[in-house]
C-alpha cells in the first residue's frame, strides 16, 4: 500500500512495507531478478499476472508471424511446409524460361511418372534403375525413327585394337575450331564410320552439343551431295553413312530425325523461295532444276508423318507466294513420287 506524507513544501508517495524493513528493496538482488513473481523496483512495477500473460502471447505471436513470413517462399502446400523440410525434387521448367522449380514428390510423380528414389534397396546414397519406359512415350519415340534409320548397332565382334586410332581422330573432330581453325571435315566424319563400323565400336563425344554438330555437319554434307543428284558419300550410300554416324556418335534415332528434319525444311523453304524468284524472272531451266532438288531430297531423306517442321514451312510460305506461283509450282514438279508431290502441297498448303 501506499501512505501520504506532508514533509517539506510538497507531498511525496512512500511505499509502505509491511515487512521488518521500510526500505526501497535492491533491483540487483537476487530476489528481485528471480522470475515473474519476484519484487521489481519502484515505477517498473507490470501489474497483476494477467498483463505478464498479455506480454507473453503477444511475444510468442510476433515470433510465430515472423517465422511464417520467413518460410512462406518455400512452404509446399498446408501451413508453414517449408521445401527444405519436404520431399520432392528440383525441376527445369522451359515455359518459365529454364528457371528451376520446386515440385513435391507426390506432384512430381503424377505429373513425370514413377520417379527414382533414393535408398530403394542399397546402401546410403544409392539409386534405384529406373524401370523400362512403357509408358505411350516410348511408342512414340520410336515413330520418330528417321526412316533411314534401319540399324541400332554394328555386327561382329568388338576390336579394341583401333581404339588409339578413333581417340586421336575423336580429338582432331572436336577441336578442329580451336585448334586447326576449321570446321569439322566431313570426310573425318566418313573415316569415322567406316572404322566404327568395320570394328564394330563406338566412341563418346565430350558433350551432347559436341555430337549434335558433328552429326549435323553430316546432314548438310548428305544435303548437297543429294541435291546435287548424288546418292553416295564417298564409297557409302547417304543414307547407311547418316545411319552408321549416329550408331557410332551415340546419337538417339529421335534425335537424328530432329536434326535431319530441321536441315531438309530449311533447305526446302530456301528453295522453295528461290523457284518463285525463278519463276518471276522467267528463268525456266533454274526454276525446274530447283523443284528437282526439292523431289531428291524428299526421296532420300524424307520427312515422318506429320513432322512438325512441314507446318514450319508452311506458315512462313503464307505471304511469300501468290496462290497462281503455288499452282505452277505444283504444275511443274516431278510426278513421279507420290509421296512427294503430296509432301509439297502440303507444304504449299494446297
């Protein structure tokens, strides 16, 4: 309690103790420092415990918004899931630009499938093989088969007796640019085949990147040998040394038919292009040897059903032409195939 005294010219508030001692008590003592319920010192006082509890729920709140806040970038899913405490995996998403995303494991699995998961049956650290791709993917893969793919590997017996001789040639065929200042010969890519395949080997480009050039360098050799009216590169048909390269360079048969498709559509669309111009100039004879590079290059390296790459050519032919140069196109290309006759009407959409 408290007690009012009248000493000298104002009145001053003394605390009255009802203990042996009437004095201020120490705010460094022991007893003052120890917990809630411990004597506090003059104008520090809290109040009753109710105010305490008020203190503590309002800390424990702020502390309990600002871990929230701190976690929501990687909550999961529910409240506060953080992903570093969640099962899942990193993935590149393409429609974001090449950015990674984090996908929970459950997500993951029906959106890519039966994924690989860790500790299956090993010790710490070790992955499950993933199971057989029978998923419609896998059919489909295989209908992207370049049509003159008709070989997955060489025969015969394995002659390692080469290898020094593939390995120096690997290293001249990846490094011509920096070290030679040339681009890979096609003619060291023919050596190439015909070693791997007589040896029956195969060698490992340093990077995918490195194998896409050297096979690409091989499709537009194969491009103008074929336009040219040529169906051999050196002593091998085009189409067995395109066949027997990829064998030999580890390349996927969806792989070649992308890379072959995207080299015979350009070419297609360039000359294409070029008989309009013929055919405005009246230059006759140059107009209907283009059309006849045209049918050579869909005989030899065709494109599979629905390539995509067809639409490609299409659509940037729509304001290039005039619908009477399309007919007399169509008019004057070899009838001879079909196939191709159909493959460029589609082309012209006609």
């Amino acid at each position: 309690g408290f007690t009012l005294s009248s000493r000298g010219q104002g009145q001053n508030i003394v605390p009255f103790f009802t203990g042996s001692e009437a004095r201020a008590p120490n705010p460094y003592s022991s007893s003052t420092r120890s917990g809630f319920g411990a004597a506090r010192p003059v104008g520090m006082k809290l109040g009753t415990s109710t105010v305490e509890l008020l203190v503590v729920v309002t800390l424990g709140a702020v502390i309990l918004a600002a871990s929230m806040l701190r976690g929501g970038k990687g909550r999961r899913s529910g409240f506060g899931l953080r992903r570093g405490k969640a099962r899942g995996t990193w993935v590149k998403d393409r429609s974001l630009g090449g950015k990674m995303v984090f996908v929970p494991a459950e997500d993951y699995t029906a959106t890519y499938g039966s994924a690989t998961r860790p500790y299956a049956g090993a010790g710490v650290g070790a992955m499950a093989p993933a199971k057989e791709d029978q998923s419609p993917s896998a059919s489909s893969s295989a209908s992207a088969r370049p049509k003159w793919w008709t070989y997955d590997d060489f025969s015969g017996p394995a002659d390692e007796k080469v290898r020094p001789q593939l390995k120096q040639l690997m290293v001249i065929l990846e490094d011509a640019k920096a070290a030679y200042g040339r681009d890979v010969n096609l003619y060291d890519l023919l050596q190439l085949k015909q070693l791997c395949e007589r040896h029956a080997l195969k060698v490992k480009p340093k990077t995918s990147n490195s194998r896409d050039a050297m096979f690409r360098t091989a499709i537009k050799g194969a491009v103008e040998a074929i336009e040219n009216g040529s169906t051999m590169l050196g002593s091998d048909p085009v189409e067995d040394f395109l066949n027997g390269l990829a064998v030999a360079l580890g390349v996927p048969p969806s792989r070649g038919a992308a890379i072959s498709n995207g080299e015979v559509a350009a070419r297609c669309r360039a000359s294409l292009l070029q008989a309009v111009v013929f055919s405005r100039t009246d230059e006759d004879i140059e107009f209907n040897m283009t059309l006849i590079k045209i049918d050579n290059l869909l005989t030899a390296l065709p494109f599979q059903e629905n390539a995509p790459e067809i639409e490609v050519i299409t659509r940037s032919l729509n304001n290039r032409m005039t619908g009477e140069e399309r007919k007399k196109i169509v008019a004057a290309f070899p009838q001879g195939r079909e196939e191709n006759l159909a493959m460029l009407k589609q082309m012209l959409n006609l």
